[in-house]
C-alpha cells in the first residue's frame, strides 16, 4: 500500500472540491484548477472530515504508481489555489538584464539578440530588478516548467557562473586552465 496514496489530503477553509466523471475541481481565492485522474483510480471527498481520500482498483504495478501520484498532485492542486507557487531566478553576469513587457519575458544575456519568453495564461511573471525574476502561480507544474526554460535559455557556466540560476542554487565552479 502506498504510504503517501492512503494518507487523506485536507481541505483547508476557502477551498472547494468537487469530483464528477473523473475530474476533479479544485476552486479557491488564486484561482481555479483541475485535473483528470485515470480510471485505476478512485477519488471520493468526505464533507464530514472536510478531505479528500484517493484508493485504488487493483494492487498491479500501473496502479500503485498512479495511487501516490495522484493524491500529490491533488494535494499540490490545493495548496496552489490556496497560497500559490513560486520560483525565484537571478541574472548573473555583467551586462545581463532581465524586463517584462506586456506578456513578454526580454533577457539580454550575452547573446547578439535579444530573447524573448512568451509568459504562458496563469502565471505571473515580475522583475522587482534587472536581475532578478520572480514566477508566481497556482499551478505547480506550470510555474516550475516555465522556470525551467527561462533557466534553458542561458545555463549557468562552469567556469565564470555567469547565466541564468535559480535563487540560493550553488554552482560548482571550474578552474581555470592556469590551476595545473
């Protein structure tokens, strides 16, 4: 049995659940999400213990899988609608800057042109600098998988640490070819 798929999630105040055909709905003050479970899997909210318990048809190896994941992504679903997501990056380089404009994300770093990030439906994107970015919203998936690609952009090098990083992320910084 799936030590995280048995553990029923909470609903906390200000969130609503509902279940029908498969779908779940997760609404709340930052927004609204929901999420299609596979039929190996069975989702039932109980209004007395206000939570969501999430149980399985069959103990084959699809189902185990499916059990766990699936009661984390509907507890990620209503930690996000309550209090949200964020991912914090840093611009590090001389000359490397950062700006939103419109539904665009404008980096300078180091290249000839200009690259421009297209901020997906659902999510906030700010600049409170030139070097840092600041990605919010209520869908975790979402906000990490934009993250990831605004990092893609320009990695962070190993010899100078120049590049795009996330915030607090250590990188391991190569010598140069004169330490022989």
């Amino acid at each position: 049995m799936s030590r995280i798929g048995k553990k029923p999630v909470p609903i906390v105040d200000g969130v609503e659940v509902n279940v029908a055909d498969r779908v779940i709905s997760v609404k709340g003050p930052k927004g609204q999400l929901e999420f299609k479970h596979r039929p190996e899997i069975a989702v039932s909210v109980d209004q007395d213990d206000n939570s969501v318990s999430v149980s399985r048809s069959s103990d084959e190896r699809t189902s185990r899988e499916l059990h766990g994941m699936t009661r984390a992504v509907i507890n990620n679903m209503i930690v996000g609608v309550k209090d949200g997501y964020e991912k914090r990056l840093e611009v590090v380089g001389v000359g490397y800057i950062c700006a939103v404009q419109g539904k665009q994300l404008q980096l300078r770093v180091g290249f000839a042109n200009e690259l421009k990030k297209e901020i997906p439906e659902g999510l906030n994107v700010t600049c409170p600098d030139q070097t840092h970015i600041v990605i919010q919203g209520c869908d975790k998936q979402k906000v990490g998988q934009f993250a990831a690609e605004v990092r893609a952009l320009r990695k962070p090098e190993p010899y100078k640490g120049k590049g795009i990083r996330y915030q607090g992320e250590q990188i391991k910084l190569k010598p140069g070819k004169s330490a022989t």
